[in-house]
C-alpha cells in the first residue's frame, strides 16, 4: 500500500513542478532506459523466481550458488557494456529520442548511469520472492520509497527535470544497495557462497527459460518506446506527458485484476478434466466483469476529479481521452485472465508469441494513427492492441481447449460493454448526473450478481493486500 501512496506523491510532485512535458521528456527517458535494462538482463529476472523458489523448497544450496554465479558472470558484464555503449552514443539516442542533442543527451546520460542499478535491483527483487521473504521485502520497499520521496521534492524544485533523472538514478542506487546488504546476510546465514566457476548444463536450462520471456518483455518496452518517440516529434513533448498520465491513470485499474490472478491460478492448474477447466475459467471471467465494470465505470465518471487529485488542472484535456484508455485496459484485464490459463496449462512459449505479436502490431498502429489523430491516435493504439491479444488468446483457447464463453458470459461482456459506453458520454455531463448515472451499473450489478459470487468475490478482496504487497 505504501507503494501506491508513493507513486501517488512522486506523481502528484512531478506534475504541479514540471507539468506535462517535464513528465514527457522523464518518460520518454524511463522506457529508453527500460528497454535497454531488458536487454540486459537477458530475461532472467522471472527465471530467477522460478529456480530460486525450486532450489529453496529442495535445499539445494548449490543451485542457488549456481544462479548468483550465472547472474555475476553474464547479467552484470552485459549492464555495464550497454551503460557504457549508451554513455558513448548519447548524442545519437538524443537525437532519436527527441531530436535534443543538447538537453535530453545530459538525462540520457543520467539516465544510462542507472542502467546497472535497475538490473541489479530487479534481479535481487526476484531472488527475495523466490526466497518468499515477503515481508522483508515490504519493509525495504517502504524504506526505499520513503527515502525517495523525501528527496524527490527539493531535486526537482532546485534542478527541475535534470533533478528528477537524478532522482531515478539515487532511487535505483538505494533500491539496489538495500536488498544486496539484506541478500548478503541471507546468504551468510545460510552459508551459501559463489562457486566461481558456470555450470553449462545449468546455464543451458537457465536461459532456455529466461530467453523465452526475454522477446515478450522486448516487444514491450520497444512498443512503449517508440509509442512515446513518435509522440514527441509529430505532436510535442507535453502530449508525451499527457499519454503517460492516461495511460497510468487506465492501468491503475489493473491492482485488483492481479487478485484475481492469485485466485484463479492455481483452480485453472488443478482442473484435469477439459470441462472443469472451462468451468473455472468461464466463473473467474463472471467475476471478473461482474467486479470490474462498476470499478470502470465510476473511474470514467469522475475522471476529471481524477485527473485534478492525482495530477494537476494542466492534465484535464486527458478526461476525454481516458474512456478510450479504460476501454483498453478492460480488454486488458480480460486477457490477462485468459494468459493466466495459459501460463496455468504450461503454454508459456503461446503466451509469449502472442504477447510478441500484439506488441508489434501496437508498433504498427502506433506508427499508422498517431499522424492523422495526434495523440488520440496513441490511446487508440493502446486500446486495439489489447483488444487484439485479446483476441488471440480466446482463439486459441477455442482451438486447442474447446473453449467457449457461454451465453451468460456473452450477455454479461455485451451488457458490461454498453454500461462503459454510456458512461463515455455521461462523464462531460454535470456532478448531480454523473452521481445519478452510478444507479446503472450498481443496478446491473444487483441484477446479475448470485450470493455464491458474492462470496468469492469477498475471498479475492481479502487477497488485494497481498497482492500489492507482493508488487510493490
């Protein structure tokens, strides 16, 4: 929780100091930096997790020597060879950035120096989760983040958008020093030390799994990328701002999704029989929109409320381009679900051609809607791009599973739908309308929700806090 506060703060600061291009040109630098930390870390933050949590659960403190061996002779060398190639080139990346050889190329600079930091952080983040040490992981976080917030106002007052690439870099500094001083007495505790030499074999099964989530995680960032690149030469650095504050206003609404992924896991992985599995699947879809629809729907309402307590009166113009967002986002969320079968049935390599293909298609829209709409062009490509994954995971779900909706589930998409559409057009109406207008979806939700739903609805909210713990 203290995380989301965190962000809110760090959100909220970085409006009112900076406005929308100063939050422009920082997020434009953070997906650069983003996609080169991909890069780098050569996919093995999630393949970390993975062996970490196997190894601890047998005992095998060798495997895990293995790992951070692994880890100190590939990952680290290649962060630091592309924070040096970036650092060489900083002019060239200027440029393609934002056309800005003199400015933006000292925030690359800045940037390109936390490079390592992030990698290191990320990594040290998954061997804690793989630990299952929880609840020491929150306190660093909240530790880290209270530090930074602490700094991040005066950086930014006194230096202005150079402060706040600074600020990034001191953030991933503090992240990375406090979990490798934690790490290290973990490991000292436990009597686990680097072995100095790599297993191959090891090596070999190591980034057969890491580099299979390594093409999706570089799909994505190159989307957000260039999405942003393109913003900032055809329409403007504030436009740039004002598309980073939509879409994480949009994708706010993801938190209580990821419950419903803790939930649904492990009902998806424990079904044996094809019916069962559709079953599972087709409730947590049910609860899903029966959950969040309202959730959306109040969010469009009060958008512009949104939009003033989280940002500031510069980023209004955005209210009328978060319905579209919303919309994305709740394909989103519904893809999401049906990933999670995905990953529950072991067809990571499907999720993961999906996931690459849908990238590279926002790609395309990206560069095909942004010239004639501007940046309406933008969200719009945000929201078909989901609504493509979308549509290639119930594809191929149908194909290989069967699967099928159902007709309460068509009814209930098709209803959810049009309550969000209406909602697009009540939210410019006056305060008294929009607060009237909650009486439909409320009135759709008590129409349409069982006692039994109620229930498993009430153990995924009981989930939330466990979830943002895990994330933040």
């Amino acid at each position: 929780m203290a995380g989301i506060f965190a962000g809110m703060i760090r959100a909220k600061v970085m409006a009112l100091l900076l406005g929308p291009a100063g939050i422009g040109i920082f997020s434009l630098l953070v997906s650069f930096a983003n996609f080169v930390v991909q890069i780098a870390h050569l996919g093995t933050p999630a393949a970390t997790t993975r062996y970490v949590s196997q190894a601890r659960s047998e005992n095998d403190k060798l495997s895990i020597s293995k790992i951070l061996t692994l880890i100190l002779y590939t990952v680290l060398p290649c962060s630091i060879l592309l924070t040096i190639i970036c650092l060489l080139f900083s002019k060239q990346i200027a440029l393609y950035l934002a056309n800005d050889p003199t400015i933006i190329r000292i925030l690359v600079i800045i940037i390109s120096l936390s490079i390592p930091f992030n990698v290191l952080w990320l990594i040290l983040d998954e061997i804690f989760l793989g630990y299952k040490e929880i609840s020491l992981r929150a306190r660093i976080i909240i530790a880290n983040f209270t530090l930074s917030i602490i700094i991040i106002g005066p950086l930014i007052y006194f230096l202005k958008v150079e402060g706040l690439a600074i600020y990034h870099l001191l953030y991933m500094v503090m992240a990375a020093g406090l979990f490798g001083y934690y790490l290290r007495r973990i490991l000292a505790r436990e009597k686990i030390s680097f072995i100095w030499r790599i297993d191959l074999r090891f090596a070999k099964e190591f980034y057969k799994f890491s580099l299979t989530t390594l093409a999706t995680g570089l799909s994505l960032t190159l989307s957000l990328l260039i999405t942003r690149s393109l913003i900032v030469r055809l329409v403007g650095l504030s436009e740039t701002g004002l598309y980073q504050a939509t879409i994480s206003l949009a994708t706010y609404l993801v938190m209580f999704q990821q419950s419903m992924q803790a939930y649904l896991y492990p009902h998806l992985s424990e079904a044996m029989e094809p019916n069962q599995f559709i079953d599972e699947l087709n409730k947590g879809l049910r609860l899903m929109l029966l959950s969040m629809t309202p959730i959306i729907v109040t969010f469009i309402l009060f958008s512009h409320y949104f939009v003033l307590l989280l940002y500031s009166r510069e980023f209004l113009p955005i209210t009328s381009l978060i319905p579209i967002a919303c919309i994305g986002t709740y394909f989103n969320i519904i893809g999401m679900l049906f990933w999670t079968a995905l990953l529950a049935t072991r067809n990571l390599k499907v999720y993961s051609a999906i996931a690459l293909v849908s990238n590279l298609l926002s790609i395309v829209l990206v560069i095909v809607l942004i010239p004639p709409l501007g940046l309406a062009g933008a969200i719009w490509a945000y929201t078909i791009g989901h609504l493509i994954a979308f549509g290639l995971y119930f594809l191929y779900l149908k194909k290989v599973f069967n699967y099928h909706l159902g007709a309460s589930n068509i009814k209930l998409l098709i209803s959810s739908l049009v309550i969000i559409g209406l909602s697009s057009v009540f939210y410019k109406l006056s305060l008294p309308v929009k607060i009237l207008s909650l009486s439909i979806p409320l009135g759709w939700l008590y129409f349409s929700l069982t006692k039994p739903e109620l229930l498993e609805l009430a153990k995924i909210v009981k989930g939330i806090p466990e979830v943002i713990k895990r994330r933040f």
